[in-house]
C-alpha cells in the first residue's frame, strides 16, 4: 500500500487516526507515574539483626560473619558490606542494576535460614530492600502542643505503633525511619542485699523467668462431637504474673519456703534510656523521614500523606497533645521542576512555530508543520506507559529537546510541495510528488537520529537508566514526526495550501541579510567546487581546527549532576567514646547559629545577605549527629553549607558533611563521593594505613578550600572501654562461672534483656536490671564495685572475680566484601572536577601509599562515585564509536556507496567542536561540568548532525540521476536548494531547545548542559557543514554513465 497516496485521498482517516493518538496519548499521560528522575540506583537488600548490648565485635562474630559466609555467591550480586555496631548488625547486598528483586529477596530469605545458632537475645533477621542512605521524600518532625510537659522520647512507641503502621500502610511507601524516641519496657529491679539473703544468683533468676515465659501446645483431645486444643500457657504478660514467678521452693524437700520475684525484685514499666535527642528550632522534638518504593509515583505517594497527616493531626496526635510538621516536602522541588520543563516545552514550541512563520510567511504553512508537534508529543506518551518510563524531568526534558527535531521532516516535506507547487504541479501532485522524494532523505535522518540510541538502552549501568527516559522520549517523538511528515503533512497541504502561499510578503533587512548569505555561500562553493585544491586545503583546516579544538577544550569529567534541592543536611561524627551529652553540645553549636536565621524568616535573607531558614532540626546520638535546614529561598539552600559547617569543626578530631543530598547518589555524600577503602583482617594495621591516608589527604584537599572528608567508621581504635578479664579460679571457688558473672555486670550496669513479652498486641522487652541507686553517678572504676552475689549468699565486688582494665575497642567494625575495611569518603569542592580529584586521589594517595609499603594483608581501592565514573566514561565512548558505525550503515543503504557517508561524517567533528563552544559559552554566566548527561548531547549529535549533509548529498545524487546535471552544476544547485531549509530546521531546532539552557529554575541543572552542548553543535554544524560538504561531494561524485534501457546510475569515485 502507498501510505502517502493513501493519506491523500483518505484525509478523514488520516484526521481520526491523529485523533485516536491523541485520545490515547491524554489517557496515557494521566497512568504514568510521576517522580523527580529515573531510578539510576543498584537494587539493594539490608539483612538487620538486632543483639541489644553486645559489642561490635560480638555482633561481628556471631552474626554478620555467619551471614556473610551463607549469602557470598547470590545471583547478580556486586557488592557486599556490612557494619556492626553495638547491639546491631545490618548487611547490605549490591545487586547488578535489572536484577529481579522478587526472585532476589526469595534467594536472600532462603540462605538465610541456613544459618542457625545466632545468640539467644538476639531477633530474627529482617529484610528491607531500601537502606538507611536512600534520600526520603519527605521529612517531619512532632514537636508537644502547648502546656504538654510529658518528655518528648516517651512518645517513641506511640510513634511507631500508631503514626509509623499508618503511614506506611500508604501505596508506595517503602519505609519510615523513626529518630529520638525511646520504648517501653517491663523492668525486674533487684536488689542484691535480698537476693544475698536467699541465696539468689542473677543467672538463677534469668534462667528462672526465661523457663517460666512459655506457651506450648501439646496437641488436642477428641471428646464427643468436639475437639479441645491442649495448651500449656505461662505467659509473663503481666507485673503480678512476673512477681509471682518462683525463684526457689524448698516444699518439695519438705521445707516450707518459697521464693518469688517479688521477694527480691521491683517490677513495674518504665522508659528505656534515650539513645537519641531531637530539637526543631530549639525545642524539644521526634522526628520521622518517608523513603518511598521504587518506581512509585512520588506525586500520588505525597497527596495520600498530606491526607493521612492531615488524618493523624485530627486524631491521634491532637489527643496525645502533639504538633506535626512537615519540614521538606521533595513534591515542591518535583512540580517545580516539572513545571519548569513543561514551561520550556511551551516557550520552544511557540518559538519553533514563530521560526517557521518568519521562513514561510504563511499562516497555512506554519500552521501544517505545527501540527506535527503536539501530535507527535502527545502520541509519546504512549508509548512511554507502554515501555514502562515515568513521567520525570529527564523524560520531559527529551520531549523538550524533541520539539525542534519533530518539524524536521515536516519542513522537508512542506519545502519540497512548495518546490513542486512552483514547477506548475496541482496541489495533489505536489503533496504526493514532494512527500515521494524526500522520503529515503528523511527516513535515514530519522533512522540516523534514533539508531545512535540503541547502544544507550542497552546500557546496564546506573547512569544508563538514567539516558534511557531521554533516549524514549527522542527516539518515538523523531519517528512519529517522520510517519506525521508522510501522512498528514500532504493530507493537510493537498487541501490547505494555496497558489498564493508561495509569494510571501518581504521584510526588509531580514531578506537583503539571507540573500547576502546566500550569495557570500554559493561563491565560496563555487570555489571550492571548481578548484579542488583550495576545496581540499578549505576542509583539511575546517575539520582538523574542529576536532583539535574539541578535544583541547574538553573540561574534565563529572558523574551526574546533583540537582538543587531545598533541604541542606549534615553529618557530624565526634571523636570516639563522646557521650550523648557532649555530641548534643556540638550539635546545639550549630543550632545556635542556625537560630538568628529562622528567627529572620519569613524575610528571605539577613541585612548582610545570608539566605534565612524555614525549618531546622537536629539529631544527637552517641556515635554521631546529623542536621536538616531548609532554607525559605529554596533556589539559595546551597548558600547555607558553609554557614551550618563553621561550628562543626570547633570542637576538635570532628569530622563532618554538610551537603545538599544529590538527586541520585545514596548517602549524605550524594553523587559527588569517593571512596578510598584500606581492607584487610588486622584492624589496628588498617587504622594505621587508614590514618596516614587521612593525613595525605587533608594536605591534598583541604578543608578550607570546600573539600570534606569523612572517615567511616573512624581512625581510631574507637571508644574508651571497661573490659572485664574474669578469674576463672577465683569465679570456680565462688561457685560461678563467666556467664554469671557477665550477666550480672550487664544486669547492673545496662540490664539484662531477659525475653520479649505480649501484653495485648504490643511485644514489650522484659529486662533484669540492678538496683539504681548502686550505679547512681558511676564512674568507670567503680564498675570493679558492682555487687555479685554468690549461690552462698555472699556479696562479693567484681573486681574479686576478674581484672578490671581500661581499654578500647571498635564502636563500629565495617565489612567490604568480607575483609575488614575503613572507609575515607571524600567529597571534594565543586570547583574540582571529580575526574581530576579520582585522578589526585589514585597517584597521590594510593600510589604513594604504596611506594612506602603496606602490610601484607591490607588492600587499597577506590570506588564509590568513581568507580561509577570510570564505567560510565568508557561506556560512552564505546557507544559513541558504534554510534558512528550505525550511522555510516544506514547511510551506506541509503546511497549504496560506502564513500558517500564518509562525506557526511565531517560534520561530527565540526558539531563536537560546537558542542564544546555551547557549553564554555553556558560557563559564562553558570556553572555547567561535563557530566555523564551533558555527555550524552555528544551522541546525540552524531545522530542529527549528519541530516543537512544528508539533504545535501540527497539532493544532489537527485539532480544526477533524475535530471541529468554535471557534478559541479549539481552540486551548486543542491546547496543552493538545501539552503533555506538547513537554516529552517537547525533554527527550528534550537529555539525548540534554547528556554531550556536560558531560563533557571529546579531542575534546570540536569539538563542545561546536555542542551548547551546540542544547540552549540547544530548551530556551528548547519554553517560549517555547507563549507565542508561540497566540495568533499566534488572528489567523490561524477556524472553516471548511461546505459540502454537502464536507469541512469550513479558511481562513486
């Protein structure tokens, strides 16, 4: 069927089907889901397991090294890490990006289960699929209404019973991390004088309660008609249930005494010890983050937890005397964004169509090729549902770029009915003549423009997640515009157009300005044309001077860009062994700063021009402290980091990063982080390297030039420790053992968790502690004084059963692929390229490293964002080279001649060397890297580069064959012809594009780049490639030879 003619005479067909694409391409745009960027991060599964009390090392041991020997060797799996910290393990695993996370956690799940004899305070493990570094969609925090006076950390159950189960019940909620609340807990207080009394060890009465917290099943009796279960129930679920527990009875040996729990012990609830403080602007608070799904729709995501909230503040949290708050909402930055792109995609279209009118003069004309765009975008969508992309800032942003090369075709076509219109055809003829030609010209330059594209959506990298939204969106714009061109722009010209639309009115200055660069082109061809040699001398200097200065002039590489959103966060990491106290100390520093701040707003800035706060929180743990700020001027967020930084470091061996969190990186680094890791089994050999790592690199980049380092989990050795060396001899004579005696240091000094009881529908901890007031204000000798009571019932110190020694040990031990590892995470300022600071990091810390000699075992490696980089980078560049190929193919089907290409390929260098002049021209007035997406505008220039050379070649080829020219008239004619509708659509093109590189706002950052390097390359290419191609086409063409009853032929030289 002759698609073209059929359009022609079917124009109602032609109309519904355009409608039909529309209707469908509406309803698709309402299911996609909708969020900031492509997911570009590795699937992940955290394995957590809690041991409350134990030490790091314990929990290495026991836990995470059994785990780790059962999970090493899952499918897809790249990277294993793990940390133990006091009382928890967690194990996070890698996997290749496209892994099947369904089939993953089953696999995950299954190993699991081989592991056994984990210690018996210790919790099953669980499984999340998203960690602790991933970015939340929004932050709030709960402050206590007025004349509330309960202690904010009590509300840490109500927090996680009743507002976390609610929120993340919400579609598309992955998690809710809950900071600074403290739980309820079931406390046994006993007290030493008493047990001495009866005799009563601490082990006795740990085993006592654990062997009486029981609820077994011994099967069921058949009586009658029915069936009773037969159960055996001792649950410890209430005070008196537990006070009625009997430790001793001597009834049996026919005494008459018996011994309860509450003959020597206090039961009753109480408060766990706060491990965390929460303020927000300066009061008292809680505070929860939501971290959404993978793929879920953000918008949606946040529309459901404003009701909900809406819901709680209403409801529970009114009646528990309780204000909420949201702090940042990641929707704000989002629609802003969206909006933005949306905005720029009006603005392009509006000047693409002015472009069009300024060319044609013709509001029929302008009005025909239009068309194609709104219908080309809109039938988009459908296949973005289809293909399973979402609706996000990069995808917006391909359709944006879109709009200049969707009217490509459709002005070839529009050009060549007028052309035709001129020679005398009718109007049908010439829709039908005009769309034949041209149709092998446009569908190689949409086939060119597509194809480079395949190389990208195979791409299993993170950033190749990222390209592949862009590569859609270009990709199904360009060839819906080319089936447009074919169908409905002669369906519309057969009937709209007129004899008079080809004699437009003329405008003075802007013609004699054409026509003058019309004529100053065609004499230079006419040259190079005629004299081959100055031809030759003319495209030596053009093509090389391009390609040198593309390659000099390349800035150095980053990964991807960060994005600019309103939230600054920091991390603070005190010198090991501070308490709570202290770190809160540092924490109220910054607080202090941050105060003047916030107490400005609603203004947008202080009187000497710092940017004010609209919400600031901070969190204080013992191992460390993090902050949030947001600022009221969301565009000015940045601003506030070197502000926040300054009080973090007065305190002395604190390290700390103050950044705003990146678009697509994990953890408070963000997207800019390199990690140099020293592994090894020997920690104190890996804290020695790791030191002098840490020395290099403080000298190399320094803090005070904006570079930040952090080292994870630290330099040192770690807390300062009380470590008990029991005397077995001395244990044996008193009738214990080292379990006993442990225990009852632990019972005294942090209490014992003794087992998790039911009471109602909440699992409530059941905990053996000592008397308070023999702890009261200890210091750390006189854990030696703590009373252990002997089964004789003597009250003897600890310090008579085991060496009491001050010490240290790891509050953290960190795994790398199974070996040992101390992290340093750098960061290093925006003004250094990431590509020179890995380069600065591997010869000058790594290498030197290395030169002074490392310990047998240890190993050093870089990885993090660099590691992405480096993969990326090479990436790229195999996909440039084979885009090239593609391009030479289809263009060799297309002139069946393998030389002809190589003369359209001239334009790449030339478009390069404009790519690279767009981008420093953008660095003039903002700073833009040559991330991995400004990188990308390089292959796509290769695929849209060659579409005026391909007219030109085209056309020339056409006057050969079809009407007989010599090479050097046809030539002249071709690049004549080929003129104006070069300019038409490289103008077209980069009107389409340029309000996304001019006009700032969220979300601009990602792709201003990618647009100052396509729309510098088309525009130096569309001038050059007129220079360039003809007089290459004079040494490669030459009038064909004609043969009896055969078409005449072209041959190439």
């Amino acid at each position: 069927m002759n698609l073209i003619r059929y359009a022609i005479d079917r124009p109602v067909a032609v109309i519904a089907a355009v409608l039909i694409a529309v209707l469908f391409g509406t309803l698709a745009l309402s299911r996609i889901p909708v969020q900031l960027a492509p997911d570009v991060r590795k699937p992940i599964v955290v394995v957590e397991t809690s041991w409350p009390g134990a030490a790091p090392s314990e929990i290495e041991r026991e836990i995470v090294n059994p785990q780790e020997e059962t999970l090493r060797g899952l499918d897809g799996l790249e990277i294993m890490t793990s940390r133990s910290r006091t009382g928890q393990a967690s194990v996070t695993l890698e996997f290749a990006v496209g892994t099947d996370m369904s089939q993953s956690l089953l696999l995950v799940s299954n190993r699991l289960d081989r592991v056994s004899g984990y210690p018996d305070e210790a919790s099953e493990p669980s499984l999340n699929t998203s960690g602790s570094d991933d970015s939340p969609i929004a932050w709030v925090l709960l402050t206590a209404q007025e004349g509330n006076s309960r202690p904010m950390p009590t509300y840490g159950d109500f927090l996680e019973d009743v507002i976390k189960d609610r929120i993340e019940r919400i579609e598309g909620v992955s998690a809710v991390n809950v900071f600074g609340g403290t739980e309820r807990e079931l406390q046994v207080v006993i007290d030493p004088q008493r047990l001495s009394r009866y005799g009563l060890t601490v082990s006795e009465v740990v085993r006592k309660l654990r062997s009486e917290n029981i609820s077994i099943s011994a099967g069921d009796v058949d009586e009658g008609k029915r069936r009773y279960v037969v159960r055996t129930e001792s649950s410890l679920n209430t005070e008196d249930a537990i006070r009625s527990v009997v430790l001793r009875s001597d009834v049996a040996t026919g005494g008459a005494g018996r011994v309860r729990v509450a003959d020597v012990a206090e039961v009753s609830f109480a408060y766990k010890d706060a491990t965390s403080r929460l303020r927000f602007k300066g009061q008292p608070g809680l505070a929860f983050n939501v971290v959404r799904e993978s793929g879920a729709n953000v918008i949606s995501v946040m529309e459901e937890l404003r009701v909900v909230l809406e819901e709680l503040r209403a409801g529970p949290l009114n009646d528990a005397g309780l204000n909420a708050q949201q702090v940042y909402d990641e929707t704000i930055y989002i629609e802003g964004a969206i909006d933005l792109v949306v905005q720029n995609i009006w603005i392009g279209g509006a000047l693409a169509a002015f472009i069009l009118l300024l060319f044609l003069r013709s509001p029929r004309a302008t009005l025909v090729v239009s068309l194609s765009i709104p219908v080309s975008i809109v039938a988009t969508f459908v296949v973005m549902a289809l293909t399973g992309r979402t609706l996000n800032v990069i995808s917006l942003a391909g359709i944006a770029f879109a709009i200049g090369m969707i009217v490509d075709a459709a002005i070839v076509v529009l050009e060549n009915i007028f052309r035709l219109r001129e020679a005398g055809h009718s109007r049908r003829e010439a829709a039908y003549l005009g769309a034949k030609q041209v149709w092998g010209a446009i569908l190689v330059s949409a086939l060119t423009t597509v194809l480079v594209f395949i190389p990208i959506l195979i791409m299993q990298l993170e950033a190749g997640q990222l390209f592949r939204d862009i590569a859609v969106a270009i990709s199904v714009s360009v060839l819906l515009s080319l089936l447009v061109a074919v169908t409905v722009i002669p369906a519309l010209a057969s009937r709209l157009l007129r004899a008079d639309d080809r004699r437009p009115m003329r405008i003075w200055g802007l013609d004699h300005l054409a026509a003058g660069f019309r004529m100053a082109v065609m004499a230079y061809v006419r040259i190079t044309v005629r004299f081959r040699a100055i031809g030759i001398i003319m495209v030596t200097l053009i093509a090389g001077g391009a390609a040198i200065a593309s390659w000099a002039f390349l800035p150095r590489l980053e990964y991807l860009p960060e994005g600019n959103r309103n939230l600054v966060f920091g991390l603070i990491i005190p010198p090991p062994g501070y308490n709570l106290e202290t770190t809160e100390t540092i924490a109220q520093r910054i607080e202090a700063v941050a105060q003047p701040l916030w107490e400005a707003a609603p203004a947008t800035q202080t009187e000497d021009g710092t940017p004010t706060i609209d919400g600031f929180f901070f969190v204080a743990t013992p191992g460390n402290s993090f902050v949030g700020a947001a600022a009221v001027d969301g565009q000015r967020a940045s601003e506030l980091i070197p502000v926040l930084s300054r009080p973090i470091f007065a305190e002395p061996g604190t390290f700390g990063f103050m950044t705003q969190p990146s678009l697509f990186g994990r953890g408070v680094g963000g997207g800019r982080t390199i990690e140099l890791n020293v592994s090894g089994q020997d920690l104190d050999a890996i804290l020695g390297v790791a030191g002098r790592a840490a020395g290099i690199v403080s000298q190399l980049l320094p803090r005070s030039e904006g570079h930040q380092f952090r080292p994870i989990p630290g330099l040192e050795l770690g807390a300062p420790e009380v470590r008990l060396i029991p005397d077995r001899l001395r244990l044996a004579d008193a009738g214990l053992d080292s379990t006993a005696l442990a225990a009852t240091v632990d019972a005294f000094n942090d209490g014992l968790r003794v087992a998790q009881v039911t009471i109602g529908s909440e699992r409530v901890d059941l905990v053996l502690k000592g008397d308070p007031s023999v702890t009261a204000a200890a210091r750390t000798q006189d854990v030696g004084n703590y009373p252990v009571v002997t089964p004789g019932g003597q009250i003897v110190p600890v310090s008579a059963l085991a060496d009491v020694m001050l010490t240290a040990g790891p509050t953290e031990i960190r795994h790398r692929e199974r070996l040992r590892t101390v992290t340093l995470e750098v960061r290093p300022s925006n003004d250094l390229p990431l590509e020179q600071a890995v380069e600065l990091l591997e010869t000058q810390v790594v290498a030197t490293l290395q030169e002074q000699g490392l310990p047998s075992d240890i190993r050093l490696s870089v990885s993090g964002t660099a590691d992405q980089l480096s993969q990326t980078w090479s990436a790229i560049q195999i996909n440039l080279i084979v885009a090239l190929i593609i391009v030479f193919l289809v263009m060799a089907i297309l002139f069946e001649s393998f030389v002809l290409p190589l003369v359209i390929l001239i334009a790449v260098p030339v478009a390069a060397a404009g790519g690279v002049g767009g981008l420093a021209a953008l660095n003039l007035y903002q700073t833009q890297s040559l991330d991995m997406l400004t990188l990308l505008g390089f292959i796509i220039l290769v695929g849209i580069v060659v579409n005026n050379a391909i007219l030109i070649v085209h056309q020339t080829l056409y006057h050969l064959r079809e009407d007989g020219m010599d090479p050097i008239d046809a030539i002249e004619e071709a690049t004549s012809n080929r003129i104006r509708p070069i300019f038409m659509s490289t103008l077209t093109s980069v009107m389409g594009m340029l309000p996304l590189i001019i006009f700032p706002g969220e979300g601009s950052e990602l792709y201003r780049g990618l647009g100052a390097v396509v729309v510098g390359g088309l525009s130096m290419s569309a001038f050059l490639t007129l220079l360039t191609v003809p007089p290459l086409l004079r040494l490669c063409v030459r009038k064909p030879v004609e043969e009896p009853q055969a078409q005449p032929d072209m041959q190439t030289a």
